[in-house]
C-alpha cells in the first residue's frame, strides 16, 4: 500500500510542476520503468491498469493516471469523471495526499470549464487536505494552485505573491522535506513567475527570474523528463524577445514552444500557446491566419468540452425524482419560449437584412449607370468655406472651390484610399491643397469628418468590388479587408456593419445566393 501511495506522490510531482506536464523518470517509477511521452500514453496506461486492477490501491491508480492524462489532453469531463472515481478511494483509504491530488485536479478542471462554484470548493478542500497531511511539498502546491486558477482569471498581479511564496516555500523546505525528484520542478517554477511579470509589465523582473532559472540549467542539456517543461521557458524568452521588437528570435522561441506542446499532446495548453502568440502580432499576415484558424477550432474545441462538464454537474444534482420533474417542465417551458423568441428574432432579423441588402444592391446598380457621382450639387456658387471658421475664409474664389471638388471627384472614382495608413497628409498631397481647406470642403460637401469620409469610400469600393466580381464572394475578410486598406478584419468588419446595417458575411453570401439564383434563371 505505501509503494503505491509513493508512486501517486511521485506522479503527481511530475505532473504538477511541469505546469499541467507529466513525465516519469525510469529511475524514480520503480514498477512499470516506463517514461511518458505524451497525455495520450498516460491515458493509454490508465487504461491498461485499469482492466488489471483487483484491488482499490490498483484502481485508485489507475483513475488517477486516467484524470491527469484527461486534464493535460483538455478533455475536463472525462478527467472530473475519473477524478471523483478516484477520490472516493483514497477517502475510503484514508490517503491525504491521494485525495489532495484529486481535489487539486478538480479544482483546475472545473475553473477551466467555467465552474467557478466547483472550482472553489475544490480548491477549498485541497487547503484543507494539505493543512490536515502538515505535508511542506502539498502546502506549497496549494499556493500554487492559487496562482494558477488567478492566471486563468487573467489576474497576474495577483497571482505573483502566491508565486513567490510558492517559490520562497519551496526552497525553504527542499533540503529536509522534499523528495528529490520534485527538487527540479521548483527551478521551472522560477519561468511562470517571469511570465506573470511579463503580463502586468514588469520586464526587468521577468528577465532576472529567466536569468536566475538559465544559471541554474543549461536548457540545451536539459534531460528529456526537463524537456516535456521546458515550454514554458520558451514562451518566457519569446515575450522577452517580443516585447524587445526582436520578432523572428520571439517567432522561433514559440515554434519551440508549440513543438513541445504538439508531440507531448496538451491540447488545452497549446490553445493557451496559439492565442499569447496571436496576441504579441509577431507573424506575418499569412502566418497569422493560419495560427488564428487552428485557434478557432481548438477554442471552439474547449467551449464544447465547457458544455459536458456543465451538462454533467446539471445532471449530477442530487435532487429527488419529484423536483427534478419540476425542474424539467420549467426547463422545457423554458426552451420552448426561448425557441421561439429565438426565432422571431432570427425571422425579423433576416427581414431587415434581406431589406438591408436589396436596398445596398440597387445604389449599387445605380451607381454603375452613372459615370460620376453628382458632387458638386447646386450650390456651386457658394463660398468653398463659408462655413470654416477662419475670417479670411471669404478670400478663396470660386474657382479655388470648384477646382478642389474636381479633384475631390477624381480622388473618389480613384483607389488612393485603399492603401494601407492613408493619412491625412498625403490626402492634402493629392489634393495639392492644405489641411484647413480640406477640413472645411469636407464638412460643407461631404457633412464628414476626414475619417468617416475615408472609411465610406473603402466601405463603397468593396461593395462595387463585390458585385461586380462574383468570384470575391469565396475571398476571406481579411483578404477583403486589406483589399480595401484596412487595418484589420475586425476594424473592417465593425465598419461595414455599421455603415451597410450588415455585416460583411451575411452581405456576402446573400450576393452569392443572389448570383447563384440568376445563374440558374
């Protein structure tokens, strides 16, 4: 019972300092002399002990090897499951340090999926438990859950005093009270309290904990059990090198990073992995786009993953039968109200969209009759800036005026605003006139601001480009977006919503259906 209870102690080392990692040395798991390379081979293994099993020791084991290889996959149904499986057993086998491990896994598991409820209870219990086992190894390891579920709450100011004193615990205590092997995982320790540094800030800090972590190892000697950790360094020394504007060093770090993460199969730290470096805009466009799409699909991923574990806890509400009668009519009335209003909404909304976009398609085809817009209108007489504020405005001729609105239409049938960071310096450039005159025939001719008038133009250019190219309907936004000079797909997006009352997606496929439908005719 106390090698088996070792071998759990020693497992769960492994995993938890490795930030969410696993990996057992041959030299220290003295039964199976296996070293995991990946959450899958834990689960494998799990499995496999699982059907051996014939004593609660064995099955405890096994759950615990099915929950932590689970939790690293980011499969946090499955891992509640067998973490609760097991707890029940270490309960009933009166081990502290097994049922602070399972609470430990709990808690993160639960504060990953949204359950913020469950998560504290956990958490709770886990303190409890390492207070009761007056184990210096589980005490730091509850600080540093802690920090761990404040980082997953974006709170890195306030998760770096329980990361110091996780550290400062730890190192206290390593000589009399650590086992060796867990001795290692505490240096690592040193990387993710660089990187809460680096979220609030504080780069000097970040590089001396880098530092302090690099005169301790040499990462390219590192073992391979080291190895599986060492990601988290490499994230570390690519927020440095970001934040220093060194972006291929910052790039070739969190290829590393990512690498690790791929083969050692965390899919839940490798969505973690993708969005940091989405965030720094360290890739090229391309590059980008093809990071963003993985990220999409793997966040979506955790979203579904957050639902089953949600489902579960409803399903597991330890109601009796009558209320949960009660309760499932109300849900059920519910849903059905909800349906409906849902798709009342969803009916009128189409309505407006399909009236927003016949309405867009007609100015469109209107426009392509004419061979200019009408901008001068009727008031060519006026005063170019009779309503600027300046009080030598009445100095500027009319044909001072009517020559800027010439060319003011000429800059219009052109493309010059597409390009990327049009400023108002090279607008006055083309117009071969000054700011102020610019402002005031804006303002008098246009009723807009510099900004507004620019963004319309984009907006209408790739409204002609659409229509008039069937085959742009298959282009992605953020083609589209830089096609119209754009500085992002979101910025684009919000507004051609807010000019068109639609958005770019919805707009594009009802000209595709539209197309489709003429083709057919």
């Amino acid at each position: 019972m106390m090698k088996v209870l070792k071998i759990v102690i020693f497992l769960f080392a492994v995993t938890c300092f490795g930030q969410n990692k696993i990996n057992i040395s041959e030299s220290n798991f003295d039964i199976y002399q296996k070293s995991f390379k990946s959450s899958g081979q834990i689960i494998n293994e799990g499995e496999k002990m699982l059907k051996t099993s014939n004593t609660d020791a064995e099955t405890s084991k096994s759950y615990l090897y099915l929950f932590v290889g689970y939790y690293l996959k980011g499969n946090f149904s499955k891992s509640i499951f067998y973490a609760k499986k097991a707890d029940s057993l270490f309960l009933e086998q009166h081990s502290l340090e097994g049922s602070f491990i399972a609470s430990y896994y709990l808690s993160l598991s639960y504060h990953k999926s949204g359950v913020m409820q469950k998560a504290t209870q956990y958490m709770s219990k886990a303190e409890k438990t390492a207070q009761k086992s007056d184990n210096p190894y589980l005490a730091a390891m509850t600080l540093k859950l802690k920090a761990i579920s404040l980082e997953n709450e974006k709170k890195f100011d306030a998760a770096i005093p329980y990361r110091i004193r996780c550290n400062n615990y730890s190192q206290k205590s390593s000589d009399k009270n650590f086992p060796q092997y867990a001795i290692s995982e505490f240096a690592f320790s040193r990387c993710y309290l660089a990187l809460d540094y680096l979220k609030v800030g504080n780069l000097e800090e970040a590089k001396k904990q880098i530092s302090s972590f690099e005169s301790t190892y040499d990462i390219s000697q590192l073992s391979d059990e080291l190895n599986w950790r060492s990601e988290i360094y490499y994230v570390c020394k690519a927020v440095i090198a970001a934040k220093e504007k060194d972006k291929i060093s910052a790039a070739d770090y969190f290829d590393k990073a990512i690498d690790i993460a791929r083969k050692s199969e965390m899919d839940e730290r490798l969505t973690v992995l993708l969005e940091q470096r989405l965030n720094l805009n360290i890739d090229t466009s391309e590059k980008r786009e093809v990071l963003f799409a993985e990220f999409v699909t793997r966040k979506d991923h955790s979203k579904k993953e957050s639902i089953k574990v949600i489902n579960g806890e409803i399903n597991r509400q330890d109601i009796n039968l009558e209320h949960q009668k009660e309760y499932k009519y109300i849900f059920i009335l519910l849903a059905v109200i909800l349906s409906v209003g849902v798709l009342v909404f969803k009916r009128r909304k189409r309505k407006k969209q399909k009236i927003y976009f016949e309405e867009i398609i007609k100015e469109l085809e209107r426009n392509k009759k004419k061979e200019s817009f009408d901008v001068i209108g009727d008031n060519n007489d006026e005063e170019v800036v009779s309503d600027c504020e300046d009080p030598k405005s009445h100095l500027i001729l009319d044909a001072t005026k009517i020559d800027l609105l010439k060319k003011l239409e000429k800059f219009e049938k052109g493309k010059a605003f597409t390009a990327k960071n049009f400023t108002k310096s090279t607008f006055v450039s083309i117009l071969d006139t000054n700011t102020k005159y610019i402002n005031c025939i804006l303002k008098e001719h246009r009723g807009k601001s510099f900004n507004e008038y620019i963004n319309d133009l984009r907006i209408k250019y790739i409204l002609e480009y659409l229509h008039e190219n069937p085959e742009s309907s298959k282009y992605k936004l953020t083609h589209l977006s830089d096609l119209a000079g754009f500085s992002s797909h979101s910025y684009f997006t919000k507004v051609f919503t807010k000019k068109t009352k639609i958005t770019p997606s919805k707009f594009i496929s009802s000209l595709a259906e539209k197309n489709k439908n003429v083709d057919e005719m």
